[in-house]
C-alpha cells in the first residue's frame, strides 16, 4: 500500500457521490475502479463485503497512484449500513424485472445526483459484484436503477468501466454546473431513517399475519421497500408514517384485549 496517506485529490469533492462496491471479487478491479473515480473527482469509495478480504495490495497496483480513495476506503456488512448516511442512491444494474423502480441513462443519473448534492444531499451510486450483481434486496434500498444502454450483442462491462461511465457523467454536471437552485420544502429522509420505518412496518405486518404465504415473503417486503423508496419522504414524514403504524399496532392491540375480555365473560 501507498505511504501517501494524506494525500487528496485536487479535484474531489466533498459532495460528489460515494461510490459503493458490493463483494467485488478482484482486488484489481477495485484498484481500477479508484482509478477512474480519481480520474473524475470522486474520492468516497465503500466496500461492501470484498470477497478477499480488506486491504490488498494489489488494489494499490491497480490505482496506478489514484491511492487516496483507496487510503480512505470504508467496509461495511451490509448495503444497509454502507448508504446509512445517504439521501439519494440509485443501483446500477440492469433493469430489474422484480421491482418498479424508475431506469435512468448515468446521463439522467448524473443530473439527479447532481442537483440533489447541490441541495446538500448526500448521494451514493451501488454497484454489484462482477459476476452476480446486485441481489433485489440491495436494489430495493434505492430509489432508482441506472442502466447503461451498451449494445446487446455484447452486454459485458467490466466494474471499473461501468464506475468510469457514471463517473465521467458526473464529471460533466460539475463542469457544466449552473447556478445553484434550492429545492423547495425538505431534503428527504436518509436510508437510515428509511431502513428504521422498513423494520418497523415489516415487524407489525409481521405480526398481523400479512406475509402469506410465507415463501412470498421476501418479494413482499422487497416491493415495499421499492414502493416507499420512490416516495421520496423527509426526515418529518418518516416519524409520522412511524407513529401511524404504531397507532395501528396499539388499536389492533386494544381490540383484542376488548375481544379477550368479552370471551372471559361469556364463558363465565
């Protein structure tokens, strides 16, 4: 690994996207994935399960000298914990045919990300490992899906290459910047707070007895969490949906009691 720990690249950006990797297989294909987000100015790189583990220094090899990326190179368990921080994220994926989530060009990508950054949003781009991709579960925690539109008599694209595109749209919004303009109301809510109201509504359906039958539970709850993604809520929406589920649990809860009661005494 590089010495050159505190060395930073002169064109990143703090609000540029995190560029999240889930369980990469090569460390080469890390390294020359650090290589293009230098290249553009990104410099927020997250791991997510690396299947060699973490550091190697063959990812170093492959930077070419891009080393702070990979100097500053986060590892996290799980996708979840990975964009906790994030408002914005989109998978880039093929288009998923298990979940309705909008399919943009990295060009459309860019100038989302671009004008929600801009906001003062934290924003992340999900890429899957190179043979398997990304699993729905992951997909299901974005709110849109990047697509690059190669030809389809040869659709193999390597990681580093699907970084390299997204980035390079990225790069161009930064460039081509116009004056800022401010969204109106709030920002929304980031994936952390979206992941605690998924929990939490999934635990009471749970308990009501929604998921059936049980083998269609996971596309159940993968198509919620799809359809609440898109939705966009703020920090203040999220409590509020969270206190209507909990108002629900607590109303189902006193009908029952109620029901309880009435059974004891009738067979009293």
């Amino acid at each position: 690994m590089s010495d050159a720990s505190s060395k930073v690249s002169p064109q990143a950006s703090p609000k540029a996207p995190a560029i999240i990797l889930v369980a990469s297989q090569m460390p080469e294909n890390i390294g020359a994935a650090a290589r293009v987000m230098a290249n553009f100015g990104l410099s927020d790189l997250r791991l997510v399960n690396p299947q060699r583990g973490w550091p190697q220094e063959r990812a170093w090899a492959s930077a070419s000298g891009a080393d702070w990326p990979l100097n500053a190179a986060r590892v996290f368990d799980s996708v979840a914990d990975a964009i906790a921080d994030l408002k914005l994220v989109y998978a880039t994926t093929a288009r998923p045919r298990e979940l309705r989530l909008p399919v943009h060009t990295p060009r459309e990508a860019a100038a989302h990300l671009s004008q929600a950054s801009r906001e003062g949003q934290g924003v992340g781009l999900v890429f899957g490992g190179e043979r398997a991709g990304l699993e729905t579960s992951d997909i299901a925690l974005c709110q849109a899906v990047v697509t690059v539109p190669i030809d389809p008599l040869f659709r193999s694209l390597n990681l580093a290459q699907a970084v390299a595109i997204n980035a390079y749209e990225w790069r161009l919004t930064v460039l081509d910047a116009p004056p800022a303009n401010f969204r109106e109301g709030d920002p929304p809510a980031d994936r952390a707070a979206m992941m605690g109201l998924f929990e939490h509504l999934e635990r009471e359906l749970e308990t009501a007895g929604f998921f059936h039958p049980p083998e269609k539970t996971p596309a159940m709850i993968h198509n919620l969490r799809s359809a609440l993604s898109r939705a966009h809520f703020t920090d203040q929406e999220v409590r509020t949906l969270r206190g209507v589920v909990t108002a629900l649990s607590r109303g189902r809860g006193k009908v029952l009691e109620k029901l309880a009661r009435k059974a004891g005494k009738e067979g009293e």
